[in-house]
C-alpha cells in the first residue's frame, strides 16, 4: 500500500498493524474535539479564550517531544540539530495557530456535526494544493473518491443551513440533556470556507517540509511547536476539566498528525479527518442530544463509498 493509499510501503504485518491502530486513534480524537468543545460552554459560550486553549495545546506537543528526544525514543542528528532547518516550520506554526484558533470560533455559529461534516469542504483545497506543491498526479479513480467527500459535505448542508436571524440559543445552565438541531449561520458558512483553504495550505506545506528535511521526526515537531508556542494573559482562565481534555486530545492528535505528514500523506489525513464524521456522529447524539437528518446518514454514506473507491485495488 502506497502513502497515498492510506499506508507505507515496505512495512511488515506488525508495523502496518501499528500504523492502522494510529490512523484509527487520530479519527476518534478528532471526532471527539467538537463535542467536548460544546461540554466546555457556559451559558451558551466557550468559557476560556481560544488562544489560550491554542497555547496550551502547542506547549503540551512541544514537552512530548522534548521528552522523546531526552529519553532517546528518537536519536539526534549526526553533529548535533541543525537549527537553521527550524525557520521554515514558523510559517506551519502560523497557519496551524490560525486554523486552531477558527475551530473554536466556529463553534459559535454551528452545532458539532454541521462544523465536522463540512470541515470535509478542506478536501478540495488540499488536494489541488497538494497536486500544485507537491507535483503528485491522482488517477481519475482518486479524483472520483475525493470528490464523492466533497458531495457528502454538500448534502449535509443542504439540511442543516439556516437564516442568520434564526439563531440557536445556547442552552441553560444544567439543560446537558436538551436538544441541539442541526444549523450553520452565513458568517459561520464564509469562516469555514477560510478555515478550509488555510487547512489545505498548512498540511501541504508541512508534509513538504518534513519529506525534504532528513531529520527525527521528533526534532521537526520540537521546530514547529516552538514558534508555535508564546505567552499569554488569562492563561488558565475559564478552564474546566473538559478544557484541559480538549487540549490533551488535540496535543496528541497533532503528534499523530505529524507523523502521517511525514510517513503518508495529506490524503490520508483528509480521509481521518472525514472518518471521524462517525464519532462525532455518536458522541454529539450521546452527549448533547443533537438530532440526526437524513441527509446526515446520506453523507455518511458517500463517504463510505469513497473510501471504497480511493482504497481499492486498481
């Protein structure tokens, strides 16, 4: 199987087997963010400020790989690290920030599963992106495949959009167990369009960063959450117990994230990331009681099939 199949040539049984286990991870993490996100709301909003919740996430990613390096999980460079390597990951720094700081915001103007299923609308930017950058060629198959996501997103839309007055309120205090339909606003439609094309970007320009970049994979991601990381006022401020979940689970998801950049490819992280859909899906039902339309089960099947289609022998 090749990297854009999903795998990595030459791996044996065991190690094929790890690296399915660590794709199947980085799908629950990421179906499990927006959920928890709307458990971390106060009356209605998210209590603490996205940069902060950012901060913390990169500093968690940053003391994981320190500690790899220190423990010799991943052995340094032949005559030490290179640090003029590191300048290039500010950019990656810059646009994962921007796009971390967007998921949180978006949670204002559309329920979990809307923000998850039409996050999948990032499919088209990168895969153009990772075609133009990257110079890779995708077999009509392929092409097919990637546009059946973008469709599935589609469908969803069309059930879950409405006006920019109809607004849905926040629930009450101690309502966990009220509905939570199905919506998106049009300010929150144009953020995710940014959001999409910013995500495109930044994975593309990541996974040829660290393809180019003969280093430990450890040694990038010590890079790249260092320009990544900064001070900030209220750092712990409105934080709960499902805050610092949050940023736990986006901590190790990047690290996973990392190394499907550097042993996979941008495709394969596209299709994580609409996988999740699944567990979004369940956890969003489970926890916030949201209600599921029929165009969202139409989605989730247009996905299947694209799974199907990208995976299969040609």
């Amino acid at each position: 199987m090749s990297a854009e199949e999903g795998g990595i040539p030459g791996l044996g049984h065991h190690r094929q087997a790890r690296w399915t286990l660590m794709l199947l991870l980085s799908t629950a993490m990421y179906g499990a963010h927006a959920p928890l996100l709307a458990l971390c709301h106060v009356d209605g909003q998210v209590p603490f400020r996205p940069s902060s919740a950012v901060l913390l996430t990169e500093l968690t990613k940053l003391l994981l790989c320190a500690f790899s390096l220190l423990v010799g999980w991943q052995a340094w460079p032949m005559g030490g690290p290179p640090w003029r390597q590191a300048a290039p990951f500010a950019l990656s720094a810059l646009l994962y920030g921007a796009n971390n700081n967007l998921v949180i915001y978006l949670q204002r103007y559309m329920d979990p599963s809307t923000y998850q299923v039409l996050s999948n609308l990032k499919i088209g930017s990168t895969a153009l992106l990772y075609c133009l950058c990257l110079q890779r060629r995708l077999s009509a198959r392929q092409g097919l495949a990637l546009l059946l996501l973008m469709i599935a997103g589609g469908f969803y839309a069309a059930g879950g959009l409405q006006d920019s007055w109809n607004t849905v309120p926040g629930p009450p205090p101690g309502a966990a167990a009220s509905t939570m339909p199905l919506h998106i606003t049009p300010l929150g439609l144009l953020l995710l369009i940014l959001y999409c094309f910013i995500s495109g970007l930044s994975s593309v320009y990541t996974e040829l960063l660290m393809k180019r970049q003969q280093l430990p994979l450890a040694l990038q991601n010590l890079f790249l959450y260092t320009f990544g990381s900064g001070p900030g006022p209220g750092l712990l401020e409105g934080f709960s117990g499902w805050a610092a979940l949050v940023v736990l689970s986006q901590a190790l998801n990047g690290l996973l994230m990392s190394a499907v950049m550097k042993h996979g490819s941008s495709i394969t992280r596209l299709f994580v990331v609409s996988c999740s859909l699944v567990v979004n899906a369940v956890l969003s039902a489970a926890l916030l009681g949201l209600q599921l339309t029929a165009t969202f089960f139409l989605a989730t099947l247009l996905i299947g099939l694209a799974m199907r289609l990208y995976y299969s022998s040609h």
